[in-house]
C-alpha cells in the first residue's frame, strides 16, 4: 500500500497549516521559522525518503555518521531553539519573575497530538505498543490515545536524544545541524549548575524526576539545540518496527482529521507549554496519493476531496477488522523479545543490585 502514496513534511509556528514552510527534508539548508514566542531553525532527515520536494536526497550524511548509523535511526527532527519572552506577560516589575525568566522543565513538552477521537482505529496491540515505548524507551511518555483530543507528549528534557545548551554545529558534510548532548561552555555551566548529567541516557534518566524538571529554565533568550531520532519508524515502508512488535502503519494510520477541510493521512510532532498550551513548532508528515501530486509536487484539482473519502474508506475497514478481532498480538512474546533485544526495563537493573545485596 506504501506505494500508492507520497510523503511531504512541512512545518510552522501553529496547527494552522497556511502558516506552514514545506521542509527539505534530508538537505544541510534549514528552515527558519520565528513568531512571538520562539525563533527555530529546523533540519527533518528521513532515511530512503521518496517524497517532496521532487529533487529531495533519498538519505542525508547524518545517518552514515555515529550513533545514528550503529543504531540505523530512520529519521531525525533536529532544531535550535530559543524561547523568546512572552509580549503579553507584562506584569509589574518584579512580578512573575520566576515564572518570566524561561520555560520551566516540567512544562515543555513534545510528542503527537490529534484533532479529533482515534480510538475506535487503533490497531490490536496498541497497548503493548506502548508498554514497550515507555518501559524500554522513553519513561516519561505521557497521554491517553482514547480521549476526544488524544495525545502522547512527553517532557522535552527527557523525550530528545540529544540536548546542546547552545548553537550547536552546522556542517554540510554531517548533513545539516550537528546537535551532540552538551553544550558551548556557557551551557556546560549551567548543565553543570542544575546537575544535569553530561550524557545523553543519563540526562533523559536524570531528568524524570521531578525535582531535575523543576529545577531547570530553557531561559528566554538562550538557544538550545534539540535532536529527536530514532530506528523504529520507517517512513519507506510504513511500519512501525519495535522490538518484538511490528505495525503496518497504512492499515492503521488515523487519516487526521478525516473532514473535507483536511489533506489525507498525518502524524504531526509538537513542541508546546503544558501549562499555558502555547505552541513553539508544529512539524506534520503527510501522505498524499500519488496520483494527485503533480510532477512539479503541486496538488492536483480536487486531490484534498479524493484523500478524504480514501482515508475515510480506510477508516472503516479496519475499524470492521477490529471487530472482528482479525490481527490479535502475542503480548507475552512481544515483550519477551523487547527484552530480549533491549534489556531489562528502565528501573529493573537497581531493583536486581538492590537484590544481590
């Protein structure tokens, strides 16, 4: 089914998406983005990508470099951020000023989010799914895919791979924006100040605590690099690809939005403000049928009606092999090779040390 559809990735400040930049995926060159709460300078790498713009690279020099081609990473949505003072937080002097100085740990966040209710389309296995995700990958996750308004997000501190206090590297032949964990030797000093660890497995362990969350400020002003990758999502095939669990996302992908005003199948990342719900960036991977994208990458005539009524005929096929309980998964086994491949659960190898003792 891979075949029948394009990708495109575009980005913006907001869901509105006449506001959007389509982004060149795995070209050096990023794509500035800059509004009242942030400036972003984004680079989107996508491994055998085959989609627009037309001349796009099929791979980018940053997967041939390590960790990212021990660890075979697919994709990587790479940014420097710097959080800019909200105009409309004019308290008196003095006031807030806790608050005003930056974002605080506990609050950024990044993850998906839907406009509208997924549950009744979620594959079987889901839950395991998503057991394995927090368990092995990433603990501080959070959301409820069966709400009205689903959504997945977890802290910002702990969810990217890699955080540089600082600018970073921008180098062509590493394929863009080189963001390493660490930081320039400000930055080292103010990782150092609040006690962030100097690794990466470390730092995301470090920053699930709540005290670690806290503590920290992306200060307004300050860039930071933030690098988010990892193997398990093949955009050439369409698969979610975790140890011991395997999903084909075109049998399952929601069809976002599935209302005549909206284009196809989306999964969107978003960085946002848990507590005031700002938005700082916005980055959605759509699939477009292939018949309905011009050669020069424009979209056909009547393209946005056609998706719709494909991605609506998508819908209620799997939602008829749900019912019918067609595609159960073997949790057991499932979790028995994620452990296998991936070791024991984040927490276990104290448990065992305290054991041994």
């Amino acid at each position: 089914m891979a075949e029948k559809y394009i990708l495109r990735v575009t980005a913006g400040p907001g869901y509105d998406e006449s506001q959007h930049v389509q982004v060149p995926v795995n070209k050096p060159e990023t794509v500035h983005i800059k509004h009242e709460l942030a400036e972003i300078e984004l680079n989107v790498r996508v491994q055998n990508y085959q989609g627009l713009p037309r001349d796009s690279p099929s791979t980018s020099p940053y997967f041939a470099q390590e960790p990212h081609a021990y660890n075979q990473d697919q994709y990587s949505i790479g940014f420097r951020f710097t959080p800019l003072r909200p105009t409309s937080k004019s308290g008196s002097e003095g006031e807030g000023e806790e608050e005003e100085d930056g974002i605080r740990g506990t609050d950024l966040q990044f993850g998906n989010d839907f406009d509208h209710p997924i549950r009744d389309r979620l594959p079987p296995g889901f839950n395991t799914a998503m057991g394995i995700v927090r368990w092995w990958i990433d603990p501080g996750l959070d959301g409820d895919a069966y709400a009205d308004r689903p959504y997945l997000y977890g802290p910002a501190l702990s969810s990217f791979n890699a955080i540089h206090v600082g600018r970073g590297e921008h180098s062509e032949e590493k394929g863009g924006l080189w963001l390493e964990e660490g930081g320039d030797e400000d930055g080292l000093e103010r990782r150092r100040a609040a006690g962030m660890p100097g690794t990466s497995k470390e730092r995301m362990k470090w920053a699930l605590g709540q005290a670690s969350k806290e503590a920290w400020r992306f200060t307004y002003g300050q860039t930071y690099g933030l690098d988010f990758f990892n193997p398990y999502l093949d955009f050439t095939n369409l698969a979610l690809r975790l140890p011991g669990f395997h999903l084909p996302i075109m049998r399952y992908w929601d069809g976002q939005g599935l209302r005549p005003t909206k284009r196809s199948h989306q999964l969107r990342y978003v960085l946002r403000n848990k507590t005031t719900e700002e938005v700082y960036l916005v980055v959605n991977f759509t699939l477009y049928l292939r018949e309905d994208v011009n050669e020069d990458g424009s979209l056909k005539a009547g393209a946005d009606e056609r998706a719709t009524a494909q991605a609506q005929a998508l819908g209620e096929e799997k939602t008829e092999k749900k019912a019918a309980g067609a595609g159960q998964v073997d949790e057991e086994e499932a979790l028995r090779v994620a452990r296998e491949k991936m070791g024991p659960k984040h927490g276990e190898e104290e448990t065992k040390a305290d054991d041994v003792d």
